[in-house]
C-alpha cells in the first residue's frame, strides 16, 4: 500500500508541476471567460438600426410598416429612375424595399436591395412585415377583424407536470439542461484523463522508466498507482477551472464597465424598471426549479459516477498503453475498441434526455461503460431509487472486473518491446496469466 502511495504521489506531483498544466490550468478559463466576453460585447455593440428606404408604388404599405423596431428604422420614399445606390446614397439608407403596383390582387413583385446582399434577419423581418399588412388588408376587403382572431391565436394554456412519487411540480427542460450537461462533462473528462493515463502508460513504456519502477513495485501497484495519481490531477484541474471561471466572471462587471449598461442605452428609467420586472418574472419560476431540484443526490451521484467512469475506463486505457509501443498508427487501432463504448454511451444519453424510461436508456444506465454517462442524463427526472444502486453496483463489479482484466494484460504488456501485439496474444495472456 506504501508503495502504490508513493506512485500516486509521484504520479501527481510530477504533473501538476508542468508547465503545460499551469498554463492549460489557468489559460482555459481566462480564455472561455474572454471568448465569451468579447462575443457578448462586440454582440451588444453592434446593435445598429438599419436604415430601410421603401417605394410602394401600390399604397397599401405606406406607413403601415412596423416602426417600433430596435433593429430597423423605416423611410419612406417616392419612386425614383435613378439607379438602386443612388437611391440608398440620396436617402442615406442601407436597405431599399421595393413594392411593385398590384395586378391580379397581388403586388406584380417585391424586391429587396442591399450592398453586399440582404441579411437572414432583414429579409425575415420586411418578409415578416409585408405579409402581416397585406393579410390585414385582405381581412379588413373580407370584413373579418384580424384584431379578434390574433387575440384568440395568442391564447395558450399553462400546462404544469408533476412527480406522483414526491408530489412536486417538474420542469423537462432544466432536467433535460442539467442532465446533458453532466453526462457530457463525464464524457469529456473520461476521454481526456483516460488518454492522459494511456499517454502516461506509453511513454514510461517507450522510456524504459516502467523497468526500472517494476523492479521495485508489482506491476498492479504501477498500473493503480497511474490512474489514482492521474485523477487526482484531474479533480484539481476541474476544480481550479470551476473557481477560476467564478472569480474572472463576477469581475467582468469592473473589466468592462458598459457591459451590463449597454443594452440598456436609451430606454428610460419607466421602460428599464419594466425590462427589469418582465425578466424578473420570467426568471422566477426557473429559478425556483433549480432550487427545487435535488441537488445533494445529483452532486452525490455526479461524483460517484464521475469517479467510477474514470476509473473504469483508466484502467482500459492502461492496458492499452501497456500494448502500445512507439507507432501512433498501433495506438489508434488499439484505442478504437476503448473509445467506442463511450461514444455509443453518449448517443444513448441523447436518446436518454427525451425519454429516460426509454428500454435503451434503462440498459445504458445499467450497463457499467456506458452508465456513468448515461445515468446522469436519468438522475434528474427522478428515477426510482432502486435503479441507481442496482446501477452503482453493477459499475462497482464492472470496475473490479476491469481492473482485474486490465492488470492481467498490463504486467505482460509492460515489459514487451519491439513487436506487434495482437488481440489474440492479449486473449493468451488474460487466459494463462
């Protein structure tokens, strides 16, 4: 035990003293939190009205265009033969609408000129616009009040679903979020570290270092000594990007001082108290479902599962390392067969999030190399209780199982130089060893 401690200290000391990992440790986070930053502001800032120029040659869109748009400021002009840039130059416009005269009960054509070509967001708006008055113009020719029928058609219904089993009020879509968003974090840490341990594996292995190290510890004691030392370096890394990205965002407010204002440049203070009440409101019910939501079971299973992949598949990874000499074309065959569980894991976890009581999602959350990922997309729906340990224990055994496996090919593979190992070798030594 003594000696696996030593390996794990080594094995962690070792890297988080890199340069590489002080610098991905602390450029990460600064570089998510100004990626974001920049698309937020440079987003903001670029909120401009585009000036639009309209020839209606038939009247009937004639000051009925929708004005009160932030985006868009409408001008409307008298028919002129000059050329379309001369148009938008006199007029000082970016965008020129123009509605032909109408043959047959329809505008002959309507055209839409800018520099450069028209955006998806102008053309979606005067398309948006142009049908809206037309379509009053014919109810209003049939006698039909548009006004009642838009009341009816913005009616909906508040439709609330509720857990039989704790009687509480559920939100899909935060379930949905907060599922994805574990599973997939799961799957990235899983593929990440688990390469960094065949990395790791391989390197010592190309090195000789595993020699010299097997001369003194068994080779159990190496493989569990690099997965436990490797994944302590891993939850320090995560855990200094979570307080990194916390502390860069809450000064992002003194880093750039009209971010939080910009949007709010000229409304006034009676529209900003009302801005601020609507999305107060809205805000509250969501709010009061992430509270509502059992955090201590999803934290708690978050970490178990978290650990349990990792360690699952860290000692696959291993043995494959153990496997691998210097050809990165031997590394990526051997690979395939690891990676593809947890690629097929991720698939059934989409699936999982539309229907957690899917039979494909039940057997993923079961399975053990695919359920770390996949059962965390079920958690939050509120699964049965029974599903999760019958599934923590199958991932227990699983890991037991694989360790067991993982080291049988390790203590051989480890010391085998020079040559090209095959499946059917590995299949020899599990079986003799």
């Amino acid at each position: 035990m003594l000696k696996t401690w030593l390996i794990i200290q080594r094995e962690y000391l070792t890297r988080v003293r890199k340069k590489s990992f002080l610098v991905t440790t602390f450029l990460i986070p600064i570089a998510m939190v100004a990626i974001s930053s920049i698309m937020i502001f440079m987003a903001v800032k670029s909120e401009q009205k585009q000036r639009i120029a309209v020839i209606d040659e038939t009247g009937v869109f004639t000051n009925k265009l929708d004005t009160t748009s932030s985006s868009y400021e409408i001008k409307y002009i008298a028919k002129s033969n000059d050329e379309k840039h001369t148009v938008l130059e006199k007029n000082e416009s970016d965008i020129l609408l123009h509605i032909y005269p109408i043959h047959n009960g329809v505008p002959d054509s309507i055209h839409i000129y800018k520099d450069g070509g028209v955006s998806l967001n102008a053309k979606q708006f005067l398309n948006s616009e142009v049908n809206n008055v037309f379509q009053m113009k014919q109810m209003q020719d049939a006698g039909i009040n548009k006004e009642k029928i838009d009341s009816i058609t913005e009616l909906s219904l508040d439709v609330k679903s509720f857990d039989l089993q704790s009687n509480k009020e559920t939100n899909t879509e935060i379930s949905t979020v907060i599922g994805y968003a574990m599973g997939f974090l799961i799957y990235l840490v899983i593929l990440i570290y688990g390469m960094g341990v065949m990395r790791g594996v391989s390197e010592e292995k190309t090195n000789r270092i595993a020699e010299v190290i097997i001369s003194s510890v068994k080779p159990f004691q190496l493989m569990m000594g690099k997965i436990v030392g490797i994944a302590l370096v891993g939850l320090t890394q995560f855990i200094l990007w979570l307080v990194l990205t916390g502390v860069l965002h809450s000064f992002l407010p003194f880093l750039i001082p009209g971010l939080g204002l910009s949007s709010s440049v000229g409304m006034s203070t009676a529209e900003m108290q009302q801005a601020q009440s609507a999305s107060a409101s809205q805000l509250a019910p969501m709010l009061q479902m992430l509270y509502s939501q059992n955090w201590i079971l999803l934290i708690g299973c978050f970490l178990f599962y978290f650990l349990g992949g990792y360690f699952i598949y860290a000692a696959m990874f291993a043995a494959v390392g153990s496997l691998v000499n210097e050809d990165p074309q031997e590394a990526q065959q051997m690979t395939l067969p690891v990676t593809m569980p947890i690629i097929i894991a991720f698939f059934i976890m989409m699936t999982a999030t539309r229907d957690p009581n899917s039979t494909l999602a039940v057997f993923g959350s079961m399975f053990p190399l695919t359920s770390p990922i996949v059962m965390m997309a079920r958690i939050p729906y509120g699964i049965p209780g029974w599903q999760i340990a019958l599934s923590m224990l199958f991932l227990v055994l699983g890991f037991i199982g694989m360790t067991w496996l993982g080291a049988k090919i390790y203590r051989t593979g480890i010391l085998m130089y020079g040559k090209k190992v095959t499946w059917k070798e590995v299949y020899k030594w599990i079986r003799y060893s």
